[in-house]
C-alpha cells in the first residue's frame, strides 16, 4: 500500500469522526431538562430535634422508697410553693416519735425535781446537769424524728401548675420515680440537641422553624435564646434553647423537629443544586449550550444562589451535563423549563403588609404577619422537606462514622 493511499485513509477516518462530532454536537439536538433561573429568598439551616418544655418547672421525687397513701387530684391546677400533694407512709416514724414524746415527758419531769434540788449539795448540782442535757437531747431527738416524717411529705416545689401527675395511692414509689411536674406553663421553650460540628454557627437571636407531626403542614417559628456552655462528649451534641411565641400552638411534652436558619437573603438569583457543576452553570441560548462560571453563595438543601453573569430568566440546564460541550445543539425536554421553588418567589416580588393579604403560603409555611418571617417562611417552605431529610441522612453518616 502506497504512502499517498495511506494517508488519504487517514484523512477519510478524520474527516468522518469530524463530521460525526459535528453532527452529534452541534447539528443533533440533544435532549436534556433545565431550569429557570429565578429571583427568591434563600436560606441554610441547621437540623435538630427537640422536646417542647417550660422555661421554669421541676420534679417531685420521693427521697425514700415507701407506699404512696395520698396524691392530690391537681393535675392542671395551680398550686403554690410548699403545698402538699401527696404523702407516703409514715406510720413506722410516728410510732417512733410518739415514743421520743413520751421519753421527753419523762426527762421533763426529772428536770423539774432536780431542779428543785439542784441548790442542796454538789451532787444535787451534778444530777440537775445531767438531767437537762437528758431532756435537750430528747428534743433534738424528736425534732429529727420529725425530719424524717416530714421527708415523707410532696410538696411543690415552686409556684405553678401541676402539669402531670404519676401514680396511684397504694403503690410504692422511690427516688426513681417522678411523682409531679410542677411549674408555669408558659414561657415555653424548646430543648433542642444539635450536632457538634454545626454548633459554632448557631448564635442567641436566630430564628428557627419547628415542625411537629400534632400540625402537619405547619412551620412554627422560635427563635434561640440560650446554648449550653458544654456540650455532651458521648453524644457529640449540644443543647440549644430555642424560645416559643406566646401564641405557639405546640404543647409541654411534644417532640419537634427543629431547622435554625443561619444564614439567609431575601432576595438572590438561585438555581437548583444539581444545575452548578465545577462553579459554573450550562445557559441555554439560542437552542445551544454556553458554559457561564458562577461563585455559589448560600446553599440550601434544594437550591443554591448563584453570583455571576447570570440574570432572572435564563434557561440552565438541569442536572448539569458535564458531558456536553459548549456550542452543543440542544432540545429541552420539559415544555415549562422547572423554577427553582416558585412558592418561594413572591416575598421578592412585594413584602406584604397590614392593609394587603400576603399571597398563599405553601403547604408547609407558617402564617405571619411579619414580614421578615413572612420571607423566611417562604424562604424555606418550598424545601423545609428537603432540609429534613438532608440532615436526617448527615445524622446517619456521622452516626456510621462513629
């Protein structure tokens, strides 16, 4: 085969894979899916979960194990500090100070006649001694007795509500066992635990969004009002005091998943998560791709903001086809290219206020009359899911790396 015969196959194999990649790139449409690039609240939170509790309130506990003879009827009635609400058995401790009393009697009764004589000899003298350290050690005695039977006695501790009541008369209960839970049933809080390695962006003053399986469909608001100075070694967590509106819903016991939002933007240019690859987005223009790099700012758990030479309208593709060239022909499969959370759009448009309704929430925002809540709310209801379920699966992986 001659050398000229050679190098014209050579040229025909480069021609034709030419003229395939052109076809399939630039003279094919490829299919794909994108996204509008959208104007709208942007958020990231932080996930825990949590028990609604009041601010002030304590446990009634035994100090000895002993059958229960009386318990108030007083759940959900105000009670004040010291009163009773309950007893245990005591009748072993009476029967021994009722013979501490009798014993004092007597030692009285020794002092006073020594006392008549104390004044005759110097053994007189010494009689009435001993005889009045007889008689005050027998009050100490009767006033320790009395100690103990008064240790028998539930009393609140605090002024409030007796806001649950366990047991029954009749059965033994001991330092194990909480009786009552007493205190004011408002303010109220939640006690959240949160992982260690988002603790240091949690500050006092943030506001959170609760959820609740009682309201579905709900987003409560709260916002941090303490962090625990020392977090749990063991559990890897720290606890974050989260403080309820006074016209919460939510009730003491309930448990809640909680998202405190860290960092947000009322208004940002944000695309879908999968739509950024390598810092840069796939723009569709005239029917083709054009590869535009972006810096990504806030991420949420189903959008991500995006700062570049982007504006509100493009057309990007969603996911991102890292295998497409720029220049590549394409056809857009879905006829109403997806919005990045469109419930999340109208705080951008216009805040509301007193004299206009606010427009419809999605199905898991909160109703506000705030407009700074009225954001975040919006903000984070289009994929307050998606937040939950994200962290619910990091909390699986830092358990698994455990």
């Amino acid at each position: 085969m001659t050398f000229w015969r050679i190098l014209g196959i050579v040229v025909l194999l480069i021609a034709a894979g030419g003229g395939y990649y052109g076809y399939t790139n630039y003279l094919h449409a490829q299919t794909v899916t994108s996204s509008i690039v959208t104007v709208a609240p942007v958020s990231e939170a932080i996930y825990g979960t949590g028990t609604v509790e009041p601010q002030r309130w304590a446990k009634v506990v035994p100090l000895q194990r002993r059958r229960l003879v009386e318990l108030c009827s007083c759940e959900g009635q105000q009670v004040k500090a010291g009163q009773v609400l309950g007893r245990q058995d005591d009748a072993e401790e009476r029967s021994a100070l009722q013979e501490l009393q009798v014993s004092n009697q007597q030692a009285q009764r020794d002092l006073d006649r020594a006392e008549k004589d104390r004044g005759k000899s110097d053994a007189a003298q010494t009689e009435y001694e001993q005889r009045w350290t007889q008689f005050e050690e027998s009050k100490t005695r009767i006033a320790a007795q009395k100690v103990r039977i008064d240790a028998l006695v539930l009393r609140a501790p605090l002024d409030g509500m007796v806001l649950r009541r366990d047991g029954e008369v009749g059965e033994i209960a001991g330092p194990t066992d909480v009786l009552f839970w007493v205190g004011p049933p408002a303010p109220m809080q939640v006690v959240a635990e949160i992982n260690e390695e988002e603790i240091n962006r949690i500050v006092v003053g943030q506001k959170a969004l609760l959820r609740s399986e009682a309201f579905p469909g709900q987003a409560l608001r709260a916002s941090v009002s303490q962090i625990t100075p020392k977090g749990d070694p063991t559990r890897k967590t720290f606890r974050v005091y989260l403080l309820l509106p006074p016209d919460t819903p939510l009730r003491i016991g309930m448990s809640v998943e909680a998202n405190i939002i860290f960092r947000e933007k009322a208004s940002a240019l944000v695309v879908p998560a999968e739509a950024v690859a390598g810092n840069a987005v796939q723009v569709v223009v005239n029917d083709r791709i054009e590869r535009v790099p972006v810096t990504v700012g806030i991420r949420g758990s189903r959008n991500v903001e995006i700062v570049g030479d982007v504006s509100r309208g493009m057309a990007v593709l969603s996911p991102a086809r890292i295998d497409l060239v720029d220049g590549t022909k394409v056809r857009i499969e879905n006829s109403q290219a997806r919005q990045a959370s469109p419930a999340a759009n109208a705080p951008s448009e216009a805040a509301p206020d007193q004299d206009t309704a606010p427009p419809p929430p999605a199905p898991v925002a909160a109703a506000t009359t705030e407009p700074d809540n009225a954001v975040i709310s919006a903000a984070i209801s289009a994929h307050i899911d998606s937040v939950v379920n994200d962290a619910r699966r990091n909390v699986g992986k830092y358990s698994a790396s455990r």
